[in-house]
C-alpha cells in the first residue's frame, strides 16, 4: 500500500513539475544570458586612420592617397546558464534558447577628456542555444565617429592631425528574449576601447 502511495505521489509530483515546466508565462525567465568576453578579453584598440601601402614616398612626404577610415567591428562571446537545472528544452521547443536582438554603445572618457562619441543603437540576430557559449560580432565604431572632430585630429601629424590617444570604456547593453517568449531583458558589458592613429610601420616600409 505505501508503494502505490508513493508511486501515486510520484505521478502527481511528476505532472506538477510538467506543468510548472510547460507555463507560458512570459514573467518567467529560465535562461541566464551573460557576456562570457569581449574582444577575446583584450583591451581594443581603435585606428582611426587606416594606412595603405605606403607610408612615405621618397623625399620623406606622408603618401595619404592610399589612407582609408575603417569601421569597427567587436568580437563577443555570449552565455546562456540555463537558469533552472531540471528543465531540459530539446532543439526546437520553446526556452532552450536566447536571441540577441538589439544593443547600444555608450561611451566614457576615463582619461580626463570630456568629449566622447554619442551613443550608437544597433540591431542584430545572434541565437545562443541552452548552455552554449556562442561567438558573433557587433558594430562598435562607425564610420562617422572617426569624422567627429575630436577624433579626427588624432590622425598622424602627416595627414594633417595632431597625433596622441584618448582612452574611454564603452558600456553596451544587448536586449534580447528568450525564444517562446516576449519578454525583453538586458545583457551587460564593458570593455576598455583606445582611440588612435596606430602607425604600424614595420608592416608598411614600402617606399614610391
Ligand atoms: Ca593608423
């Protein structure tokens, strides 16, 4: 008798957890999305003027012909930690997974300066599946930071600019839900970004 009793209880502690697990409840998170890394846990160094081939012709003039302006792309690694242990969403059902769907850079000078980039809203689509760790790649610097004034006369002396470096932390935010429902949550990160005209001369001895 205390066996089909226990076995009785067995069932009814079995459906309730089924029904606890099936809710759908949109309050209800079960995934935890962290920033595993940025950049591969480098510091990032912003170039804000792409040297060509050429650096300097044969009487000593800087070759600006050949210079470009780049935009930035940021290497991230997402996490999702399945936020309750028991509940094991095969592919293809609802929960088992997070998509990213939007973020924004927002910046702050940590070198004394007060003039910073304003902040960029970007959208994307990258999906981490439950328990994986998942790489994708989000716009950081785009083209008309590296024209703002500030920025701009960080070019090499050659190109017309003053040289030096600022130094600032970017703080973004992703939004993002878990796949089956439509609650939004925020996902946070910062990372160190240095502003400069990196001159790798050694690559680029190349004389007209
Ligand atoms: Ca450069």
């Amino acid at each position: 008798m205390k066996s089909k009793l226990f076995s009785f209880m067995c069932v009814i502690g079995a459906l309730a957890f089924l029904l606890v697990s099936c809710e759908d409840n949109p309050e209800g998170n079960r995934a935890v999305v962290t920033v595993a890394s940025f950049n591969d846990n480098a510091p990032f160094f912003c170039d804000v003027l792409e040297q060509g081939d050429s650096l300097f012709d044969q009487a000593g003039n800087a070759v600006l012909r050949d210079d470009f302006i780049a935009e930035d792309y940021l290497k991230v690694a997402f996490y999702n930690r399945p936020y309750n242990s028991f509940i094991v969403s095969p592919p293809g059902y609802p929960y088992g997974e997070y998509l990213i769907t939007r973020y924004r850079v927002e910046w702050a000078r940590v070198d004394g300066g007060v003039q910073v980039p304003p902040p960029y809203d970007g959208a994307t689509s990258i999906s981490i599946p439950s328990g994986e760790l998942v790489e994708g790649y989000i716009l950081l610097v785009p083209f008309m930071v590296k024209e703002l004034p500030f920025i701009w006369t960080l070019r090499y002396v050659q190109a017309g600019g003053t040289g030096g470096e600022i130094l600032c932390v970017a703080n973004i935010t992703f939004w993002g839900h878990e796949v089956g429902t439509d609650r939004e949550t925020e996902v946070i990160g910062s990372l160190s970004v240095n502003f400069a005209d990196w001159v790798i001369e050694t690559k680029k001895k190349k004389q007209l």
